[in-house]
C-alpha cells in the first residue's frame, strides 16, 4: 500500500517539522506552523460514540509505572557501561528522580479520563473528556492540521487508522494522544505518550475504552474557562 | 427554528368586516406607538476578526449584524419598562406608517465605549429626538433589574428613554391623536397615493397636518386598516423572531463583550510575563509540568469558548410562512426581505380587492 507508506512519511515529517518548531515556540513566542499536507485519501473509521474506560483491557498505572522504572534502569545501567548518559537523561551521570515521578504522576492524572465522548463527520473530531478540554481536529480534507497559541503548539491529523494529538508545550512537556478502533468497532484504544525534556524516555499509558449508551440526564454540564465545571438542569422552561 | 404564524381566516375575516373607527373620535388610549427600525452600522466601527483557530474566527460581520438588532431590541424593551408608551416595535425597515419611528446609526460599540446616533420623528415630522449618545461600559448588575434589560451601557438607553418621555410630556392629547390619525392617513398614502393625498397637508415648516378626514365609513379607509392589521400579523412574527434572536444572542453577546475586556487585559499581562518568563518550579517537576499543561489548557478552552461564540452569532432567520385566508405565504430570505415581500404581498391583495 505505497498511498500509506507516503502517508506515514509526510505525516512523520510533519511531525518532525512540529516537533523543531515546538522547541522554538515553548521558550520563546509560538512560530508559525508547517505547511499543511495535502488531502487525505483513505475512508477514516467512525470514532463517534459514547466510550467509558474498562479496566481490565486497560494498563494498570502502578504495574505501568514500574515497567517504566525498570525500563529506565536498565537502559541507564546499559548507558552507563557505554558512558552515554547524555542521551539519556538531561542531567548526565545522574537520573532525576523529581523529574521521573513528577512525569509520572502528572501522566498518571491526565490519563484517567473514564469517559469520552466522541463526535465526528467528514470535516473533523471532537473528544470531550471528563475535566479536561475538548481535543479537537478540523482536519477537513487534510492529513493533519496544526495550531499554535501562546503556550504551545499541536498537530492532529490521521495516521493511518489511528487519530493522533500530539501536543507540545512550554517547559519541554509533550503529550501524544492516539486513538484506534478495534476491528469491530466496540472498543477504542487510547494510548498516550507524555514526554519532558527532563526525563529521557517518555511513559506511554494504553487505556481501553468500551461504548456505552448514556442515561438521560438531567443536568447539562460544560467546562467553562472560569468556573470549571458549570451544570444547569435540563428541560428548564425558557 | 422553523417558525410559522398560522392566523385563521376568520379572524382576518373580522378584521376586513370590522368598521373603521371613527378617526376623529378615537378613544384609544393615548400613548403613541413606537416602532423601532433595526439599526445601520458604520464601517469604520469594524473590529479586526478574531481567530479561533486556523481559517475559523468570529467574523466582525456577524458580530455587526448582531448589534444591529441587539441594540434596537435592548432600547425597545426600556422603551417598554416605562410604561410611558403603546406598542414598541422593531422593524427590518422604516415603517411609513409609524407614529413614531426611530432610526439609529452605531458609530462606535466596542467592550468599553458606545456611541449611537438616533432620529426619532412622528407622523406628522415632529422631531422628538436627532443627536448622539454616547458612554462608556459600566459592569453592574442589579438584582432587582430584569435580567433581558441589563446592559453595560445602561447610562445610554437610560439618556435616551429620558428624551423620549422629555418630548413625549409637552404634548396635549389633541396632538397625540393627530400624531395617531396621521399614522394611518401616512400608511394609506404609500398604499394609494392618489386617494390620500388630499387628506394630508403639510406646513410651511414641513410638518404634515391633517387636512380633511375621510367618512367615518369610508370603504377605502376600511380597507386601508384591514391591510395594515395584515401587516402588523406579519410585524408580530417578526417581533417574536427578533426577541427569540434577542433572548438567545445576550448571554453570547454579553459574554463576547467581556471577552474583549479580558483580551485587552491579557494582552497586557502577556507582555509583562513574556519579560519576565520564569517558572518558580523546577524544570520538569510535577508542579512545573502542571503548570505548563493548565495554561496551554486554559488557552484550549478559550478557543472553544470562541467557538461556541461564534457559532451563537451565525444565527440565520429561517423562512416564515403565513396563512392569510385560503392561501399559505412562505416568506423567505432575511427578515427585511421578507417583510418587503410580505409589503408586495399586500400591495397586491389590496389592487385584487378593489378591482
């Protein structure tokens, strides 16, 4: 399949591309974006629906947690006997443990979300997630689509089968995430990659989300920008 | 919002059959009507459009259209709350059968300052108000205020109601019944020109006098009045759409013009940090990359709080459909185009009838 090939390529550069102007953007003012890629080929599948986290198909922080631990271990002693601890972590001869748990309980927060709400047409997604902002991709007719703000940058887009955010912030903080579906659509995989400059190696969380049919309720909540979550009764006579 | 206005024959019926008031004689109470024609706006008022995200933002078009009826329905409703007047009307066009009709022009509505310019002119050319008012945002809230009527500028509708009751004290009942009868003799002239003319006369000064009344059961004025209850069946759609527009566009309007305060605000601030941009967390702590993540966070969701704006100001009318008789009208196009089809409509109902 040379179309996907292709695909991957431009999407990967588009990443690289990003990823250069993100360490520019986070320490000083945002630059302007990559070009955008050209229009997408493929048929997407259909991420909408109502998704809440099964935790048995999902990873388990704690024993995640440690894989990661042990993982860097091994990769800092097999460094160590070929002295090059500068690829690994940002201050050579040592490991920061700060900057590891810190990394690791900030991933830990941020991938709980137990449920989503997906929408999406021909012209974009919408992922709202439990006390969080909603992620967000136009990617119209394009691969992937790319934004800038004061305090970052990001690019979303397909990647093949699989939806990706990738994030990037102020202070060497980069969030990835990625969506698929299963074959028969009942399950959605988010796996997320939260990255920091100060750790060498970023944690990558998978969680498992099964659909559900939401109950009616009766009060419609929004997370606004000043006052969190904000919840009004539903059917209220105007 | 589909929205139809269904009125049954028989009550359209009633109003062709129903005699015509003997207009010198009128008993109505006396409190003229206003009516209030959706405002102008001028271009140099535009604001640069703000960007919610590559290739989508708030356009200044919409954001002008809204003001446009925002502002004459806000004055409509403290015109109202005095109690001082009849029926409050805004209208997508001048109505030349007004008893008194205000035209306003926004020179200037930013988050902080607004400055219109109105005329407001009775039938029979009498100048109740033509100047500038202007005044800067206030943000105050009063429990006791109904919440449709609270404005940032309520010091420039407050001016302008003020000069409205200033010019409607001095006159004495036999004016305001001239100013009533005019109305309808005005409305009958830009119906059939040639049988109204010699009803009305006009000062040196150019105000309009009436000259001579018609016969108290004069076919033609009968008529005259069945066609504008027609009309106001229409202006009556049209209020209810330009209240419902009113009801929905406040919130986001209100929240829009505070967001603007905010903006100029931040923009200050932002500055000020990117001087002195220093982070009083360690680099890659957990309360370093909290902190990065809630301000790239609270950037997110100020684009989505854009969003929703702009989608509340992208509020398109939806076609009317009115039953007259036998025949069901379907009006489409924005409310002025549909109140000068309805107008046509009418024009033509009137020369079928008095074949």
């Amino acid at each position: 399949m040379p179309e996907f090939f292709a695909f991957s390529r431009a999407f990967s550069c588009a990443l690289a591309l990003l990823s250069a102007v993100l360490l520019t953007a986070c320490s000083s003012r945002p630059e302007p974006a990559p070009a955008e890629a050209p229009l997408r080929a493929a048929t997407q599948p259909d991420l909408s629906g109502h998704w809440e986290k099964n935790y048995q198909l999902s990873d388990d922080f704690n024993n995640r947690f440690s894989l990661y631990i042990a993982d860097i271990q091994r990769r800092f002693t097999a460094a160590q006997s070929r002295t090059e601890l500068q690829v690994l972590g940002a201050m050579p001869g040592s490991i920061s443990n700060d900057a590891i748990n810190g990394l690791a309980r900030f991933a830990e927060e941020l991938t709980r979300m137990p449920l989503l709400e997906v929408e999406q047409d021909a012209k974009g997604i919408k992922v709202e997630r439990e006390n969080d902002f909603t992620l967000r991709c136009n990617y119209k007719d394009r691969l992937y689509t790319s934004s800038t703000n004061a305090f970052g940058a990001d690019l979303c887009g397909w990647n093949e089968q699989r939806m990706l955010f990738q994030m990037s912030m102020g202070g060497g903080l980069g969030i990835t995430h990625q969506f698929s579906l299963s074959a028969d659509g009942s399950m959605l995989d988010l796996t997320t990659t939260v990255s920091s400059d100060a750790v060498a190696t970023p944690l990558i969380v998978r969680n498992v989300y099964q659909r559900y049919e939401p109950p009616e309720q009766d009060y419609n909540c929004i997370l606004t920008l000043t006052r969190s979550t904000v919840c009004s009764q539903r059917g209220t006579p105007k | 919002m589909k929205l139809a206005c269904v009125v049954a024959a028989a009550n359209l019926l009633l109003g062709l059959l129903c005699q015509p008031a003997a207009l010198a004689q009128q008993t109505a109470p006396l409190l003229p009507d206003i009516s209030i024609g959706i405002f102008e706006h001028e271009s140099g008022s535009l604001e640069p459009a703000v960007e919610i995200a590559p290739g989508d933002s708030i356009s200044p078009e919409a954001v002008r259209m809204t003001e446009t009826r925002y502002i004459p329905m806000l004055l409509r409703y403290r015109i109202e709350a005095t109690g001082h007047f009849g029926a409050v009307r805004v209208l997508p066009l001048l109505d030349n059968g007004a008893e008194v009709m205000i035209e306003g022009r926004i020179l200037e509505s930013s988050a902080t300052q607004l400055r219109l310019a109105l005329r407001a002119v009775d039938s029979t050319g009498r100048i109740w108000l033509e100047q500038e008012y202007a005044g800067s945002a206030i943000s105050s809230e009063s429990l006791n205020a109904e919440e449709l009527i609270q404005d940032d500028f309520n010091s420039v509708y407050s001016e302008i109601v003020r000069d409205l009751e200033a010019a409607l004290a001095p006159l004495d009942p036999a004016q305001r019944d001239e100013i009533r009868t005019l109305s309808l003799l005005r409305y009958g002239l830009g119906l059939v020109p040639q049988s109204f003319a010699d009803y009305i006369g006009e000062t040196p000064e150019g105000r309009m006098t009436v000259r001579r009344l018609p016969a108290r059961d004069d076919p033609l004025l009968t008529r005259i009045e069945a066609i504008r209850e027609r009309e106001y069946l229409f202006i009556d759609v049209v209020d209810a759409e330009y209240s419902r527009f009113y009801a929905d566009i406040k919130p986001v309007y209100d929240m829009w013009r505070e967001y603007r305060r905010e903006q100029a605000d931040t923009a200050i601030s932002r500055t000020e940090r990117e001087a002195t941009e220093t982070s009083q967390f360690a680099r890659g702590s957990y309360y370093a990359l909290q902190e990065n993540y809630n301000n790239y966070r609270w950037a997110k969701l100020q684009e989505l709080y854009l969003d929703e704006l702009s989608e509340g100001f992208a509020n398109e009318t939806e076609p009317t459909e009115i039953e007259l008789s036998d025949s069901l009208y379907r009006l489409t196009g924005t409310l002025e185009q549909q109140y000068r089809e309805w107008r046509t409509i009418l024009t033509e109902l009137y020369l079928l009838e008095t074949r």
